[in-house]
C-alpha cells in the first residue's frame, strides 16, 4: 500500500526504532510513548485491520501474539503489561494497518 506509513516503514522508506523483524512481523517503539514501554508489532502483509481478518490469517496472528509476550519480557515487562487492538473508525484506530500495542511500566 502506497499511503500506508507502517508499509513504509516495512520498505525502510521512513525509519522507525526497530526491536524485531523476521519475514513475517515488524517491531518497533511507539513513535508517541503512553507508557514507560510502549511498542508495536505490526504484520509484513497489509492487512487494514481485524476487520479484515480470515482464517488465512491464524498462524501470522498467533505469531504475532507469542512475539508480543516474548519482546515485553525482554523489555523488563514481566510483572504484566497491557495489549490493544485498535480496530476501525470507531474503534480509535488511526493507522489502517493492523497493529498490536505492547504497553507496560517496569
Ligand atoms: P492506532 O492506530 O490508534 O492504534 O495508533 C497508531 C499508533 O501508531 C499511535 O500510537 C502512534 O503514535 C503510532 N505511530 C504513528 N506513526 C508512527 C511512526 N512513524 N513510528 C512509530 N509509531 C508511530
């Protein structure tokens, strides 16, 4: 997607504070912290939202999740922290490319 700035920063178009990549998923830190730890995990694919998503998407998703845990206890995290899906308009999502919110305070 062309005007999609989390595809941009999957093509190193703009930068962004990398903590993981693979083939599949990106990690990164919040641009705009609410919190002491605050980054996202966002799929390679281009996928909008949860709106969009479909059986073809379990694996990556599980992924996704499994990798959330694992960066947030790297990240001091491992008292608990807080995870959000923003998902469409009316669920307060800004950047139309799905992306899981890793929050904490160590
Ligand atoms: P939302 O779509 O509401 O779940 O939130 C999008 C999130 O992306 C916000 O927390 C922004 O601070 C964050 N964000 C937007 N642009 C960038 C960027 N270039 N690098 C890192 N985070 C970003």
């Amino acid at each position: 997607m062309s005007n999609c700035i989390f595809c941009k920063i999957i093509a190193k178009e703009i930068p962004c504070n990398l903590i993981y990549e693979d083939q599949d998923v990106l990690a990164f830190h919040d641009i705009n912290p609410h919190a002491e730890v605050h980054f996202l995990i966002i799929p390679k694919l281009h996928i909008e939202s949860m709106l969009q998503l479909n059986e073809q998407h379990q694996e990556l998703m599980g992924k996704i999740m499994v990798l959330a845990n694992k960066l947030a206890l790297e990240h001091g995290l491992a008292k608990g922290y807080k995870t959000q899906i923003n998902t469409g308009k009316n669920g307060g999502q800004e950047v139309f490319h799905l992306h899981v919110h890793v929050l904490g305070n160590k």
